[in-house]
C-alpha cells in the first residue's frame, strides 16, 4: 500500500486462504457470520490485544453463539490465525514508478495511508508470534507474508534495472521496511508518517550516484 497522494490505494486479491473447519452437521455455513466473526476478532485484537482476547468476547461481538463459533473455529489460535490469513487479501497494489525510491515511497506511503483497525490488531499479535509457532506460521502466510512479496517484487527490479550494487542482499532490503515501522510504532507509540517513510527510502533505498573513473 504510482497513486498521488492521499489517494485511496488499489488492492490486489492473493489465492484464496485456507477456509476454517466445517461443521460436519447443518445447514450450509453463511458467509456473511464468518466475515462477521473475523471482523470481530480482529477489532478485538486492536482493542484488547492477543492475551486478554476470548471466544466469548468474539462471539458477544459478532451477535453469534458460542457454539456457532466453535463449530468453525476449534480455538483462539485457529481462530486469530484464520482472520490474519483473511486480512492479507487487501495490500497495496505494486507501484512501477521506473525507480526504486519511487516505488518504495509510494508502496510504503499507501501501506500507512490504508492503515485501519486492523493494522493495530496486526501489532497487538505480534509479540504473540515469537512464542507461538501456530500463530507465527499464520503471520507469514498472512499479511506479513504478502507485504513482504510486495517489497521483494520492488527490490528485485530495482536489481534487475541495476539501481543496486551486484551481490545486495534483497531478501534482506525485503524485510527492513516493514521492520523498521513496526519498531517505530513500539519506539514512539504513534504510527510513523510519510517524514519517516522518506527517511527509510533516503538511507536505504535511494542508489548513490558513482563519480565516473
């Protein structure tokens, strides 16, 4: 998440995720209860965070019953890890501004315009995914996964153009990005502007200009 600025960012739809246990008994599922239960989970993650979240509190949320929950969801983790699988449908689209500042600027900037409840319920799992291998192995599959696909499309051109030097490790110039935000959220605990996304692009992703020999 090339747009102008403040302009509301194109999405692009990934394969389809994998869909939460079924209930081997009644009535065809409604889709319309499972978006509203991954919405709900969602907004109680921003809210409450990972640990104090509930089935119960989801359920409550979302106007469904206990049981209709569990019959999709065996537990929290399926649960958590199914609506970040959801909530990684929509990232920015891949800008191709001819440059790799330009692409970066602008992936970046749409990536923090598009920021939404979500965005906080994405940082009140995180410290949750170190500990977790379920829940970890959802974030990279997810929305962490799909951004960094993003940002790994961008960097390779930049190579592929020669923007970069010969052996740069792109898997690396990949991941900073999103790194460096997140740690900017924990450091300051406010949601980095566009000041702070130029000054990513200018330190790390703006090529020098060698002096000819």
């Amino acid at each position: 998440m090339a747009e102008d600025a403040g302009a509301a960012p194109h999405l692009v739809e990934p394969g389809p995720s994998p869909e939460p246990a079924r209930g081997r008994r009644g009535r065809p599922r409604d889709p319309s209860v499972d978006a509203a239960i991954r919405a709900a989970t969602m907004e109680l993650l921003g809210e409450v965070g990972y640990g104090q979240l509930t089935m119960e509190q989801v359920a409550g949320r979302a106007k469904v019953s206990k049981s209709s929950l569990y019959l999709r969801w065996p537990n929290k983790v399926a649960l958590v890890a199914d609506a970040l699988q959801h909530r990684a449908r929509a990232v920015p689209e891949i800008p191709d501004t001819g440059s790799l500042p330009g692409d970066m600027r602008s992936f970046l900037g749409a990536l923090l315009r598009s920021r939404t409840a979500a965005s906080r319920a994405l940082q009140a799992v995180s410290v949750e995914i170190a500990s977790n291998p379920e829940l970890r192995q959802a974030w990279h599959r997810g929305l962490a996964g799909m951004l960094t696909g993003c940002l790994r499309t961008i960097v390779n051109r930049a190579a592929e153009r020669g923007e970069l030097p010969e052996g740069s490790d792109v898997e690396l110039l990949s991941q900073l990005p999103l790194s460096l935000l997140q740690t900017w959220r924990l450091e300051h605990q406010h949601d980095p502007d566009d000041v702070v996304v130029e000054r990513i692009v200018a330190q790390f992703y703006t090529p020098t200009q060698q002096e000819p020999q």
